[in-house]
C-alpha cells in the first residue's frame, strides 16, 4: 500500500508542477499555441489533474480560486490541507495516498463528490460542513468502529457510498447496518441496495433507529423554533422595541439596584410592587405594539418608494433601449449604404451625418438620463422628509410613552418613601411585626439613609428608562440616516456616474465603428 | 286589447251580405208571376260558384296508426273541452271585438282536443336538447316549416307532436307545440305563444339577418390600466408641445370624425332603405306561433321568445311580434288582455295576475294577484256568469295529454335535418347544414358568405368537419384573398393546429404560416411563417430559451445543361441565419446572447449580449470567419483582428484569445447544425404538405368504438357472432331432428340408399320407437309394482306393531302412506298417458320418415 519514501523523490506541489500541469491539460493544437502566448490565469483553470507524482504535501493552490475538480491521487499524501481556498471544489480525489485523518475539508461546502478510497483513515470524522456530499468513498480504510458510520446520517443528499475493503466490513451485520443506519444511500460498495434487503435492514434495526430519528426530529424542531425566535428577535429589533414585550426593562431597573432589591422586603412594598409592575408592563406593552406598527408604516413607506425608483427606472430605461435600438437600425442601414457608394464626397457626407446622428443619440441619451435625476432628486427629497417626519412622531410618542413610565416610576418612589419613613418609625419604636433580614436592618439607621437609598434607587431606574430612551432615540436616528445616505449615494451618485459613462463608451464606440469602416475603405480606393 | 280593427271590418261586411242573402229568400216565399218566372229563369242563369273551401286539411292520416286517445275522448276529455267551449263563447260575448282563440282544434284523426293536452313534456336521453338552444336548434332542423294556410287565420287542425316529427314538418303551432314539450321536459317555464309577427318571421325569411355564425363575439375590452398614481411616482418630463395646437389638431380631428361619422350613417341608413323588405298588405294580421320562456326555472334570468323556426332567442320587446292573443302550457290556458297597439314591447308576463292575463283554470301554480275590493265589486255586477262557472271549474281536472310519448330514435336524432340537409339563406350569406357522417368527407356544416345580396359574388366560404381521421375541423377559403386557413385538432402527427397557404400555391417552398400546439413538440415549435424566400419560426419554452428563428434565402443557383429531375430537390442556398434568445437567470446578462446572426454570405457571426438590468445598451461582438473554416479537419488559424467586441462596461477585463479561439469553434459548430435545423424545417413542411394531400384524397372518418352502426369492424364482428348464435342454434335442430343418423351410422353412411336400405332403415327407426316405447311402459310399471309392493310392507309391518306403537311413529306411518299412495298415483296416471301418446308418437316419426328428403322418393 505505502510506497517507498526513498525510491522516488517525495515532491511538494510548487508553481513549476503547476504551470507545467495547466499547460499539459489546457487547450489543444492551435487553442494551445494561443493559450500558451497568452498565458494562462490560474484562476480561470475549473479542472485539474496532479497523478502519480509522488506530492507530499498540498500547497501553492491558493490561486485556483474558480477549481471545481481537482485529482490528486495516487500520490503519497500525508495529510489534507491547503485546500481552503478552493471554495469552489465539486470533486476532490485523494485515492491512493497516506492519509491517516480526515481533515481541513471544512472550507469545501460544495463538495458533492469527495473520494478517499485506499488510505489510512480509521475514523470518520470532521466532515460536518459538506452538507452538499452525494458520493462518499471510504474504501480500503482502516476504518474499525462499525458504530462510527452514523456519523454519515447527517449527510442527507447522500446516494452512493463505498466502505467496501475496510476492517469491519468483515463484521456479519456490517450491510445491514449501514442500509439501516444511512438511509438515504441507493448504492453501497458498487451494488443498488434492493427494497428487500433495506426493508429487512430496517426492520431488524428499527427499534434503535426509531429512536435516533426521534431524537433527530426534536433536534431539527428545535432548531426552527430557534430560527423562527431569532427572525422575530430581528423584526423587533428593527421596530427598535426589542426587549419591550415583556417585563424586560422593569427587571433590568432592578438588576442594577441594591437598594431596591434589598427594600423589597419592607412590609407593605409587594403589593405596591405588583401593581406598579403591571402598570409599567402595560405601558412597555403599549410602546412595543407601537414600535411594531411603526415598523410596519415605515416599511411600507420604503417599499413604495423603491417601487416607485424602479417604475422609472424601467420607464426611463425603455425610452433609452428604443433610442439605442432606432439608432442601430439606422446604421446598419447607413453601413449597408456604404458599402455601396464609390463617390468620396459622398461618402465623407454619409460619415458627417451619421456623426451627427450619434452626437443626436449622445443628446438624447444624456437627456433622458438627466431627467431622470431631477425626476430622482424631487422624490428622494419628498421621501426624505417623509422619513423625517415618521421617525420624529416615532420618537416623540415614544418618549411620551416612556414619560409615563417616569411618572410611574415618581409616583412609585413617593410611595416607596412614605412606607420607608413609616417602616422606620417602626423600626425606631421596635414596634416591626415581623422579623426583617439584617441587611435591610443595616439601611434603618436613620432618616438620611433610608432617604438616600430609597432616591439612589430611583436613580437607577430613572437612569435606565434614559437609556432606552437615548438608545431606541439613536438607533432610529442612524437608520434614517443610513437610509438617506445610501439612496443619495446609489441612486443620485453611483447610478448616475455608471450610467454616464456607459453612454459615453457607447458613443466613442460608435464613433471609432465608423473610423474602422472608413479605414477599411480607405484601403479599397 | 289585440289590434282588432280589421277583423271588426271584415266581420260587418259579412254580416251585411248575410242580410241581402235573408232579403233574397224573402222573395222565394211569394207568389211567383209569369214575368217573375222569366225573371227567375233569367236569374237562374247567373250562377256564382262559391269558392269550395276545403275545411278539412288537405293531408290525411290512417287512423289505424294511431292508439285510441287519438282517436276518442275520454269522459273527463270531454268535459274540458265544453268547459273551454263555454269560455270561448263567454269570451266572444264578452269581447266581441276580438279574434278567435285556438282552443280546441281537431288533431289527425278530426278529433278535437284542447291544445293544452296537445303539449307532451318529455326529456329526451340527448344532452344536446337539455339546454334550451339545443333544443330550439334541433327543432329548427328537424322539422321542414309549413305556411298557415291563409295567414291571417288560425289552423284547423294541430297535429300531435309524434306526428309531427314522424312527417318532419309542421306549421308554427305544431313547431311551438313540440319545443315547448321539450323545454317543459327540461325543466324551463315554457309557454305556446299565439299571436302575430311579421312576414319575415312566419315565413322564416332570414334573407335579412345576419347569420349568428357571422356575429362577432363582443370582444371583451381590457380597460387599459390606469397609471396608478403612487405616492413616489415620478413627475413626467416637462411637456414642450403648444396647448394651443394640440386643442386646434384636436378640434381638426373631431370635426373630421363627426363627418365621417355622418357619412357613415347616411351610407348605413341608404344601405338600410336598399335592403327594407317590401311593404307587407298583411302587415299585423300574420298569425304567428312561438314559445315564451319565462325567467325563474332554470336558472334563466330573464324572460324571452324562442323562434321555433329559426330556434334563436329573440327579447321579449322584439320588433318582429306584434300582438299576443293567448299564451299555455301543459297545465293551463291564458288570455292576453294588455293592449297590443304597440306591439309587444310593454307587455307584462306575469300571469297570475288576471287583469292582464285572464286564466282558464284556477289550479294555477302562478301567485294569483290580490285584486282591492273596489275593483272586485265593480266584476261582480258584470260576470256574475264566470263566477258561476269559477265555481265549476274548481272540480275540473285537466286530463292527461292524449298524445303518444315523444320519442326520436339515435339514428333520427343524428340525421338532424329531413334527408340530413338544409340550407339557409341569410343576409348576403348562405349556410348549409349536414346530418354527421352524412357527407365523405366529414362535413357538417358550409357557410358561403357573398359581398351582395343576390349571392353571385364569393367572398369566403367556411367549412365545419367532424369526425375526420386527420383532425381538420375548419377550413376557411377566403376567395377574395385566395389565402386557405385550415384548423385542427389537437392529435395530429406533427402537432399542426392551423394551416394558411394561397390557393394557387399549395406546394412547399411558397408563402404560407403553420401554427403548432408547442406543448406537444419537442422542439417548442409554435408558429412557422414562410415566404418563398425567408423563413420564419416561433418557439415557446425552450431549454435554450430560443425563442425566434428567422432564415433569409438566396435564389437557387441556376443549372446550366440538361434539367434533371434532381434539380428540384436543391435546397436554397441559405444568406442569413437569425435567432434570438430569451433572458438565462442563470448566465450574467453580458454573457448571455440575445441575438445570434449567422451572416452566411459574408462569413460572418455576429453577437449581441442581453442588457444588463442597470444599463440601456448591450455588447456585441462581431468574429470573421478564418477562411479554411469549411475544410474538414484543418487546422483554423485566428488571430486578434478576427473579432471585435464592444463591451458596455469598459471597466470590465477584455476576454482572452483562447476564449474567444473556443467560442468562434463553438459557434462554427452551432452555425452547422443551425443548418441542419432549417433543412429539417424544409423537410418537415414538404412532409405535412404531403401528409395533407394523402389525407384530403383519403378522406377517412373516425368512428368512436362504441359506436355499433357506424363503426364497420365493430359491426361486422357483431354480425358474425350473431350468424355463429344462429348456426348453432340451426345445426342444434337439425340434429335433434335427424332420427336417422344412429341407423344410417350403422349402414356406414352411405352416399346414396337404395330402396331395400331405405326400406330396412324405416322398419329399423320404427322398430326401435316401438321398443324404446315399450321399455318406458315397463319402465314405469316395474316402478309401479315396486312402490305397491313398499307400501304393503310398510303396511303388514304396521299391522303387527301397531298395538306398541307411539304416536308419533304412528304419524309419520300414516304420512308416508299418504306419501306412497300419491307417488303411486302419478305412476298410474303417467303410465296411462304413455299408453295413450304412444301410438301417436309412432305415427309422427313414421309421418316424418316418409316425408325425409333421403327416403322420401321410396315412398
């Protein structure tokens, strides 16, 4: 199997191998003689063949970034790398080399055939990302752990696997269990698996593999609640309320706030506590349905608005088409004319009207094209200031709304305060029903601090709701202004400088057409 | 009121003639002088014939076809037809002025019978009829029309709609009477309709109308969509154009339109006079019958006549009827007693309501109209009679209709027309109809449109086929162009749905378009027009999203020398070879051909790129082809200045040569094969030109498998198990009857007897009865004896049991004595049968032995 290091000089893959290579399995005859005076890109090469030339190692491959196959059997290579950069890579042959451990395949995602057979592997492993994979050879391996074949469940488009040659495949259940287990295989080992021979697989395997597609169903379920909860997560976040469904922002007021935590624990604060929750629920409740209808208004708005760009793009698009395509009939008529004439003067007036046609078609072009950006600028203004005016009613109701939490939260802390003063009158008089823990104990010393724990407190809460406010505040702003931003520039500045010059190069082309034909006449008398 | 008038006028002149007539037998009376004998003698000589008028209809029917309701009244029969006598008379009485009512006429056998009994609801087993314009058609074919015989005047006779579809003719009333049958049958609210119509109606004189073949369908307009106006959508570009000229051009427009407009209409309105039917002298006394269908059953949601003629519908305020008399169904009788003056536009079909349809029956199932007590107690005083006779009627039941079921056999109902033909005349159009299979080549239907009225000039004949074994089922030759246009069905070999050549050119190479149904080709091909030098193709849903191939055509190169034959054959050379391509997603738009142009005859290949999304203009790329291309197996030479490219981005990298060496390779590939694909497009067209005329000289019909009369291997294989039902059952007989064939079988079949063998043969076959017969006289009394002597036993051993014996085995004793004296019996009778048939038997067989053909010249 492993041939000898010392009979032949082991290689490494290096530009020269390349070169000479390319140049070997690139165009023929006089294709070649064109390709080779010209060289050839790597990156233009799709498929590539290095057999039977005692590689090494895998290296300087990074420029054949558009490979889609690539052969390097029968080589002596010891490990699998370099291979990251041929994103590409559709088929990959490394049969008949040394390797000892699948690895370094994880860039390669298109991989739909991928050959392995006669190495040294005695474990399937680090293939998670080729989820693309239809054919799979794991031939003459040292593959040992018959159990280790589940590892190819996950492998769905696969149809043709070959394990033939391996230690276990000496092992009696060794078919039956991988039709059983890999079921969406229709060839193993070179032979159509028959409906008998895979209903009598999984029947004898059924119990346990009722059990794996269970336990893969709950996975894959989980993963699309997962998915879905991540899209909704995205949605809120793009109405700028997220975190408001719930009683997010009450708890986060707390989780920063000793005092209030420990405070809790006055007599007569949890009742307080539940209704102002709920109030302040409520309220956060109401800005998120808000959000979420907003969002949906300012989508539309923006919806409608690329409608409209594009309705006049087309439209504008169309009349320059017609333009273009009345000017070639045009031409080919003149040309066609051309050929024909002798007369010099003639001629000379056939070439000075059609330059005056093209300086025409110029004008015309580059007024529709003209048109089109005032018709842009005006609406984009328009759109602008609409945009304005959502996200500032947005922010304006929002801080309403978040106003009311503020007075929520005053009213709260007035209350706080009485039943602070009270609880402590208590404390002082020693006249406390029951028994309170010794770190709120700590804060009834005196007047002052319970005051100043009990405003702290406050504090922190106010100080959260400004938060939110300045964030919710600052992300709808910088939306807006991305927004503005990237219209401006795609469809004011980059659609108007590429249309420009395309005008431009259709027009010098035409001019230079019409030199080349006098030039080519110019021979003829 | 009916328009009366003239009627009112023509009875007084009556009445005034009756008077002198009075006058005259007054003289008769008195003595006679001798002057007044000379006189009378004189007179004597002036002898008027009266006019003999035939009352009874020329035509007569054999009674004995007819079962005896045709023939007889049924008491209950009877009864209506007093009580419709006593209306009619009531109604004249009451309305002098009025014509007659048809209410009881005679049918074949001279029978009266009250015309609602006439009516026959049936539903016939065709789906045809269920609607009621198959119904309405096939009584306009079926039936040949009659005239009423003066017009102005009712029918004698009705004729029972069995009848009148066994004669395949009838006059309006007996139209009516059958198609009202059929959509009563159906399910419609049908009614008989008697009253007046113009000439051109009750003579079914269509010579004006247009053909409803001809009436273009309504073209349903797509209202052009409005520009929605959205709220980003661009201003339009600033319009330059004066206001004021525009309005002016504009007003130049109107003024032009409104004149052509009114030129249009005075050419119209002459056209009209020109085309006006002459004035009718009987115009408003014409009787005409049809049938009204009113709205609710059926899902018809408006009332309207149906022509029985013609079998079209017309609206209920039609121009062509002028006044309705009376209306009825299967059920019951209406009068009409709205005003007619104006024809019959305003009239109002609800006919419970009895101040404008006066009922003959009560037992209506129409909502009768709450009349207000004042009205009511103004009738009162005037018809205290008809109150009377309300009261009457309560009791009486319409009987059932006296007329034989309708029936049409398959083969009648598939001959449509009398003889499976009829021809109609429209305006400056003519359409002739024929019965399916009738004609060879399958046809069933020909309209001859005509640009005059005289129908001498052709315009356009259309053809109708069905059933034909190459799927053509309409040809239109328009004569004034001379293009045919031929359509087919689906099914066809090559797919052809519709086929448009000139006459004068029917063969290949000539101008002429195919259209294909492309879902059922391989190649997409929709539609292929050709000129004699251009080719054009259409095609749908390719995988190389080719979608128009267009290919020019250079005269055939002339041949000097001697023609052969094989000239013809020479394909044109071809100039031009272009195709264009739909959009591939799947391809940048760059690199993605649009437009492929093969220009053969300057060797050279041109290329236009689809435009990308963003921009307006397109590449293209233009390769010369290297000289040697169409040597086989050289090597081609290229270099930079063979193509050139014109590409919209400039930014993008230019291709290199060996791209562009494989591209031009690739190309000069495609150009062969494009070739080949025109070759085979020319081959193809020869092929169905040709398939076409084997076909037209063919003519064969497609005959369903189920269908056992037309269908002749289905019928012949029919007939031949019929004939081997028949020869089984003959030789069955024959060999039943041949009491020979044992003893002739012993003799050794001989060709021939001879008088001693047939003599022995005879004694032998007699013999053998006798014995056969004697046996079975044994046979029975062995088993006569052989019960008897069970039964004495069973009775010796009762005797000696019968002491110890219990009451039931006693029972079943006395049963199975009861048993064997019946079972003995029947043996005793069958034995004296025997005895009695015997002799007979012998003397049949020996009857029959003499009359054998074998024997028979020996006796």
């Amino acid at each position: 199997m492993s041939r000898l290091y010392d009979t032949v000089e082991p290689s490494v893959i290096d530009e020269d191998m390349l070169q000479k290579a390319v140049e070997e399995q690139g165009p023929k005859d006089e294709a070649g003689k064109i390709a080779k005076s010209e060289g050839i890109d790597f990156a233009d090469v799709t498929s590539l063949r290095l057999e039977f030339k005692n590689i090494l190692e895998i290296d300087n491959m990074w420029s054949f970034e558009n490979l889609t196959k690539l052969q390097l059997d029968n080589n002596i290579i010891e490990k699998i790398k370099g291979l990251d950069e041929l994103v590409n890579l559709v088929w990959l042959d490394l049969s008949f080399n040394n390797i000892e451990m699948i690895e370094g395949l994880d860039k390669l995602t298109k991989l739909q055939d991928l050959t392995l057979y006669n190495n040294r592997i005695s474990r399937i492993e680090n293939m998670d990302k080729l989820t693309d994979l239809h054919v799979l050879s794991l031939g003459n391996n040292n593959l040992t752990d018959l159990e280790n074949v589940i590892h190819l469940r996950r492998f769905r488009k696969l149809r043709t696997l070959n394990l033939a040659g391996n230690p276990f495949c000496e092992q009696a259940e060794y078919k039956q269990y991988v039709t059983a287990y890999v079921s969406s295989i229709d060839f193993l080992d070179y032979r159509l698996i028959d409906e008998q021979s895979r209903a009598a697989a999984t029947e004898r395997y059924h119990l346990s593999i009722e059990e794996m597609l269970h336990n893969e169903r709950v996975a894959d379920q989980k993963y699309e609640e997962e998915k879905k909860r991540e899209v909704e997560e995205a949605l809120y976040r793009e109405g700028y309320v997220d975190g408001l469904d719930g009683p997010e922002l009450f708890e986060g007021m707390y989780a920063d706030d000793n005092e209030g935590k420990k405070m809790k624990e006055m007599p007569g604060v949890d009742d307080l506590m539940v209704t102002f929750r709920e109030k302040f629920v409520g309220i956060c409740k109401q800005i998120f349905d808000y959000g979420l209808q907003e969002n949906s208004k300012r989508q539309e708005e923006v919806s409608q608005f690329w409608e409209c760009v594009m309705e006049a793009k087309t439209e504008n698009k169309d009349a320059g088409i017609g333009h273009i395509n009345n000017f070639m009939n045009m031409k080919k008529r003149v040309f066609a004319e051309m050929n024909h004439i002798t007369d010099s003067a003639l001629l000379d007036q056939k070439v000075k009207e059609y330059n005056k046609e093209v300086t025409e078609l110029w004008d015309k072009l580059m007024a529709l094209e003209l048109q089109l950006v005032d018709q842009f600028e005006e609406i984009i203004k328009e759109f602008e200031r609409n945009l304005q005016d959502m996200g500032s009613t947005f922010i304006e109701n929002v801080q309403g709304y978040l106003s009311q939490c503020r007075d929520l939260e005053n009213n709260h802390h007035e209350r706080m305060l009485e039943i602070a003063i009270v609880t402590l009158e208590k404390v002082v008089k020693n006249e406390l029903d029951d028994e309170i823990n010794d770190d709120l104990r700590n804060l009834f010393v005196d007047k002052d601090t319970i005051i100043n724990a009990v405003t702290s407190s406050h504090d922190v809460h106010l100080l959260k709701i400004d938060n939110k406010e300045d964030d919710m505040v600052t992300r709808i702003n910088g939306w807006m202004k991305n927004t503005i931003e990237k219209i401006h520039y795609e469809q004011e500045v980059k659609r108007n400088r590429e249309r420009v010059a395309e005008i431009n190069n259709l027009i010098d082309h035409l001019r230079e057409e019409i030199e080349n034909l006098e030039v080519l006449q110019g021979t003829g008398y | 009121m009916a328009d009366t008038e003239p009627a009112v006028e023509t009875e007084n002149t009556q009445e005034t003639l009756k008077e002198e007539d009075e006058e005259d037998e007054v003289k008769d009376v008195e003595e006679l002088s001798e002057d007044a004998e000379a006189f009378k003698e004189e007179l004597a000589k002036i002898v008027v014939h009266p006019p003999t008028i035939d009352l009874t209809p020329k035509e007569t029917f054999d009674p004995a076809e007819f079962p005896s309701s045709y023939k007889e009244n049924l008491p209950n029969e009877n009864l209506v037809l007093q009580f419709a006598e006593n209306f009619r008379r009531q109604f004249v009485h009451l309305y002098r002025d009025r014509k007659p009512l048809l209410l009881n006429p005679v049918n074949e056998c001279f029978v009266e019978k009250f015309v609602c009994t006439t009516i026959r609801p049936t539903q016939l087993e065709y789906k045809e009829l269920y609607d009621w314009d198959g119904a309405a058609e096939f009584v306009a074919d079926y039936l040949n029309f009659e005239t009423l015989e003066p017009p102005f005047e009712l029918p004698k006779r009705l004729l029972s709609p069995t009848t009148v579809l066994k004669r395949q003719k009838g006059n309006c009333f007996e139209y009516s009477t059958l198609l009202c049958s059929l959509l009563i049958g159906a399910g419609y609210d049908a009614y008989v309709v008697s009253g007046y119509a113009t000439r051109e109606v009750c003579l079914a004189d269509e010579s004006r109308e247009i053909c409803p073949l001809l009436k273009k369908k309504e073209e349903i307009k797509e209202e052009a969509k409005k520009k929605e106006l959205k709220k980003y959508t661009v201003k339009p570009p600033k319009d330059l154009q004066s206001k004021f000229e525009l309005k002016q051009a504009a007003k130049a427009k109107a003024e032009k339109d409104k004149e052509d407009a009114k030129h249009r209409t005075e050419e119209e309105q002459r056209q009209a006079e020109l085309e006006k039917p002459p004035p009718d002298p009987l115009y408003g006394l014409r009787i005409h019958s049809w049938v009204i269908v009113l709205h609710g059953k059926r899902e018809v949601p408006e009332s309207f006549f149906v022509e029985p003629f013609t079998g079209l519908s017309h609206p209920v305020d039609s121009s062509n009827y002028q006044g309705i008399e009376s209306v009825w169904n299967h059920v019951n009788f209406w009068v009409n007693m709205q005003d007619c003056s104006e024809g019959v536009q305003n009239l109002s079909y609800d006919l419970g309501d009895c101040t404008k349809w006066e009922y003959m029956f009560p037992n209506t199932d129409k909502p009768l109209l709450q009349i207000p007590e004042a009205e009511e107690d103004i009738m009162d005083g005037l018809d205290d009679e008809e109150e009377n006779a309300e009261e009457q009627e309560k009791q009486l039941d319409l009987p059932p209709t006296w007329v034989e079921p309708i029936k049409i056999s398959k083969k009648d109902f598939e001959m449509r027309c009398p003889q499976g033909k009829k021809n109609k005349l429209y305006k400056r159009a003519k359409l002739e109809k024929f019965a399916h299979y009738l004609m060879k080549d399958g046809l069933v239907s020909r309209l001859s449109v005509y640009s005059d009225r005289e129908l001498t000039d052709m315009v356009m004949t259309r053809e109708y086929f069905e059933h034909r074994e190459d799927k053509l089922y309409n040809r239109v030759h328009n004569h004034q162009t001379t293009w045919i246009t031929e359509y087919f069905a689906p099914g066809r070999a090559k797919c052809v749905k519709e086929h448009q050549y000139k006459a004068s050119t029917p063969g290949p190479e000539s101008e002429r378009t195919m259209l294909f149904y492309a879902e059922a080709r391989v190649d997409g091909l929709m539609k292929r027009m050709e000129t004699p030098s251009e080719m054009t193709e259409h095609f749908e849903n390719r995988d190389d999203f080719l979608y128009f191939k267009h290919t020019e055509f250079g005269k055939k190169p002339k041949k000097f020398g001697p023609q052969d034959k094989s000239s013809g054959q020479e394909p044109r050379p071809i100039l031009k070879m272009q195709m264009k391509y739909h959009r591939n997603k799947n391809k940048k738009a760059n690199d993605d051909i649009a437009e492929l142009v093969y220009l053969c005859s300057e060797d050279k290949i041109q290329i236009t790129y689809h435009t990308e999304d963003k921009r307006i203009a397109s590449s293209t790329r233009e390769f010369l082809k290297p000289h040697n291309w169409d040597e086989k197996g050289a090597t081609l030479t290229f270099s930079g200045d063979m193509q050139q490219t014109f590409q919209v981005d400039p930014n993008l990298p230019s291709n290199k040569q060996v791209e562009m060496y494989e591209m031009l390779l690739s190309l000069l590939e495609q150009e062969g094969t494009c070739m080949e694909g025109v070759r085979e497009s020319e081959e193809e067209v020869r092929e169905i030109l040709e398939d076409r005329i084997r076909e037209e000289a063919a003519e064969e019909l497609d005959i369903s498998v189920y269908d056992t009369e037309r269908n002749e291997k289905a019928k012949k294989h029919r007939k031949d198990l019929e004939r081997q039902q028949l020869e089984e059952k003959m030789r069955k007989q024959e060999m039943e009857i041949d009491y020979l064939a044992p003893f002739l079988a012993q003799i050794g079949d001989p060709e021939k007897i001879t008088r001693q063998q047939a003599y022995k043969l005879k004694e032998d076959c007699l013999m053998d009865l006798k014995q056969r017969l004697i046996d079975k006289a044994n046979l029975i009394q062995a088993r006569f004896e052989k019960e008897t002597q069970k039964l004495q036993k069973k009775q010796a051993w009762y005797q000696q049991n019968q002491v110890n014996m219990l009451k039931d085995d006693e029972e079943a004793y006395l049963e199975y004595c009861s048993q064997a004296m019946f079972r003995i019996h029947i043996l005793e009778l069958r034995l004296n049968r025997h005895k009695d048939q015997a002799p007979h038997k012998y003397m049949m067989l020996e009857q029959t032995l003499r009359q054998d053909p074998r024997l028979a010249e020996y006796f």
